[in-house]
C-alpha cells in the first residue's frame, strides 16, 4: 500500500466486527441495526428485481424516480428546492459520496477542516485526495462534546478549501446548533470556504435537539454538499444507497470522481429507497422514538455499570467514559472487553490525530433490539 495510506491500517469497524464473531461477544461496536428495515421497502426491492428495473446499469446520476424523491424529501423536511436532473446525486452509500466530493473538490496540498474525532473514511479520503487534515477537537463540556468557534476560527488558513462538517455527529452524539452552525456558516461565508456536511443521521435527533441542514442557512446552499445515507435512514446499510444534493456545478464535480470510482451502483435498491423517501412522516417519527427508547436503555445501563455517559442528542451511539472504572486507555479497554464482559464497543481513540485527547473514550451503538441491549448492559454491570 502507498504512503498516502499507510497509516491507516484496516478499518476499525472490520477489525471488531471480527472480534465479536470470534469470541461470540454482543456486538456494539460496528454501528449496523440488527432489525432490517420496513417490510414494504424491501417488497420495493424485490419487486425492482423481478420487474427488471435496474439490474441493469442505472443512469449515472440515479434513477429519475430516486433522484426526484431526495428532492421532494429535502424540500418537505427542511423547505430546501432542488433540481433532481442537475442537483441531486445517488452515491454507493454516503461513503462514496464523501470520497467523491473530496476527490473532486480537493487539489493536491488543500486543508480540510474537519471536526475530531472524525468518521475514519474522512481522513483516509482527504489523504487519498492528496488533502491535508486540520482536526479541530470536540471537547466535553456539561455532558456533551462541544465545538470551540474560536478554535475553528484559528484553524482556517489561506490553505482551507474546505470544512467538513458531521451533524448529529458520530461517534459522539453531538448535534450542533443552530448558534455553532450559524458560526460555520459566517466563517465559510467570510473565508469563501466549500462546506461538506454529512447528514446521514438527519432523522436521529432527540429531545429538543433539532436537525438544521447547513444548507438552510444564508450564503451556504450555494457552497455546500449536503450527504444523506438510506442505510441508516431505512435500516438497510447492506443496500449502500446514499445520495448528495448541492448546485449544479458542485454535483457536476462531485459526479466527475463517482463515475470512475464505481461508475453506478444499486440499481434495484434505488428504486426501492426512493418508494422509502415517500414513507409518511409517521414512519421517521417511529424510527427516531424507537432508537430514543433505545439511547434511555443503554445509557442507563451504562451509567449504573460504572461509565461516565455522554447522553446522545443525535445518532445511534453513546461515548462513555471509562475512567470511573478505574480504566485510562479505551484501546486496551475495548480489546479486554469481549474476554471480560462479552461485548465489543469502539475506542474513539481512532477517530483522533490528538490521540490522548480520545484516549479514556469508548462508543457504543444501541441500534440493536431491547433484549440485546439488555443483555449487554447486565454482562456490563459485572466489570466493577
Ligand atoms: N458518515 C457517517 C458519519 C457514518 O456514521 C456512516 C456510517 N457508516 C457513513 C458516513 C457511511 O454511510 P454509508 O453506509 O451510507 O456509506
Ligand atoms: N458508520 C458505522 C459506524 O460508525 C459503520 C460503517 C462501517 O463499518 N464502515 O459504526
């Protein structure tokens, strides 16, 4: 393997999915729903399959009939009008749409300002782009992992092209608001920065945390790649149906590096997401008090077995600390814990540059069903 990605080793996602198998331990580490999506949405497929719509290669930007239902839900959730011919952009998973943007928007040498910790494609994607990351840290403040406006403001240089931008914020739970999105906004206005924003936990939101696309705000839906995923959206993230939306010009580059990096993709599942983009709002609203039920269940067990938990306000995982467990260092905790508790969970560790700043921290999903978290938690209340 070549320099630019020498350093980054095999994912962790692989490497403790594996774990688990081996040592035949609660997998929470990896962030995948153990209940697939709606039954009617995998009908769609099925019926996409046998009808032969899309076992042929789709069109290169998607099929009409997804790229104008991403639209239609941008424009019903968020009030955001999109072109579907010239706005709209399937992707294999959000994880080629963020590797396509940063292939195409990036020259050799740019900066990248990227919220750390980071999801670990973003770094292996910005090397690949031959792009240099500029991490600003989340840091805990009151139970949450917080943006520091000064310090991202102090990160931006003649060098920046672009921010990239997490919200709901994985692995945290972090949900900015609109205040701190409001800043990122200002400051990409001030800086003629590009902003890519990576909202595949859009309908993750709970509490009184809300959801604000950064493309909403003023001055930004001009300069923004916004990312969405089906797989997390639907439960299906074996499907890898993911979509982005932003002007013309930027969809055009974006597409210019997606057509050589797997030309098209999906073809059946895209019909059936965009059947899933026409679910009423009843369904969304289900999905999120469902993974809210789930967030309460977890968090509570981990707090009465010793974690600190930061309270997700977003997304389908919970950073704990384990330093009241008398431990320092989540690598080593995590590779412990299937042998001491039978459970796997993911060192934030390797989403830092500044690794000790992740060191004492350790995540896990609750995207699984109640007895299985139930079950973990009462392995987990066994470590004290
Ligand atoms: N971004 C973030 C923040 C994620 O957590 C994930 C989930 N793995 C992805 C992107 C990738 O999404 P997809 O599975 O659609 O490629
Ligand atoms: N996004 C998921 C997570 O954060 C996993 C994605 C992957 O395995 N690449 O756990």
């Amino acid at each position: 393997v070549n320099r630019r990605l020498a350093e980054f080793g095999t994912t962790i996602f692989a490497e403790m999915s594996a774990l688990a198998l081996r040592t035949g331990s609660i997998n929470l580490g990896q962030g995948f729903p153990d209940t697939d999506g709606p039954e009617e949405v995998r009908e769609a497929a099925v019926r996409a399959l046998r009808d032969g719509r899309g076992n042929q290669y789709p069109p290169g930007p998607g099929v009409p009939e997804l790229r104008t239902a991403i639209a239609a839900h941008q424009e019903r959730r968020y009030g955001l009008s999109y072109d579907p011919d010239t706005e709209v952009l399937v992707t294999a998973g959000a994880t080629e749409a963020i590797a396509a943007a940063l292939l195409a928007l990036l020259e050799t040498g740019d900066e990248v300002v990227a919220l750390e910790p980071y999801y670990d494609s973003y770094a292996a994607c910005i090397a690949m782009a031959g792009g240099t990351r500029v991490p600003v840290t989340l840091r805990p403040h009151e139970g949450a992992f917080r943006l520091d406006l000064d310090e991202l403001r102090a990160a931006v240089t003649d060098r920046t092209r672009l921010l990239l931008i997490n919200t709901p914020h994985n692995p945290t739970g972090t949900v900015l608001t609109r205040a701190e999105l409001t800043a990122i906004a200002e400051l990409a206005v001030e800086r003629d920065l590009l902003v890519v924003t990576d909202e595949v936990y859009e309908h993750l939101v709970f509490d009184e945390a809300e959801h604000v696309p950064l493309a909403t705000l003023p001055g930004m839906r001009e300069r923004t790649v916004s990312i969405g995923s089906a797989g997390k959206t639907f439960s299906f993230t074996g499907w890898k149906v993911g979509w982005v939306t932003a002007a013309p010009g930027l969809v055009a580059a974006v597409r210019s590096a997606k057509q050589f990096l797997t030309y098209v993709a999906s073809g059946p599942f895209q019909y059936a997401v965009a059947e899933a983009l026409a679910l009423p709002d009843s369904y969304f609203t289900a999905f999120r008090d469902d993974m809210l039920t789930k967030r309460d269940l977890l968090a509570t067990g981990l707090a009465e077995a010793g974690f600190g938990v930061f309270r997700p306000a977003g997304t389908y995982f919970v950073t704990t600390d384990i330093r009241p467990l008398g431990e320092q260092d989540g690598f080593a905790f995590c590779r412990a814990l299937p042998e001491r508790a039978g459970v796997v969970a993911i060192p934030n560790a390797v989403f830092y540059d500044h690794r000790e700043a992740g060191a004492p921290f350790v995540r896990f999903a609750f995207c699984k069903r109640t007895g299985v978290l139930e079950e973990a938690t009462r392995r987990l209340k066994t470590l004290g």
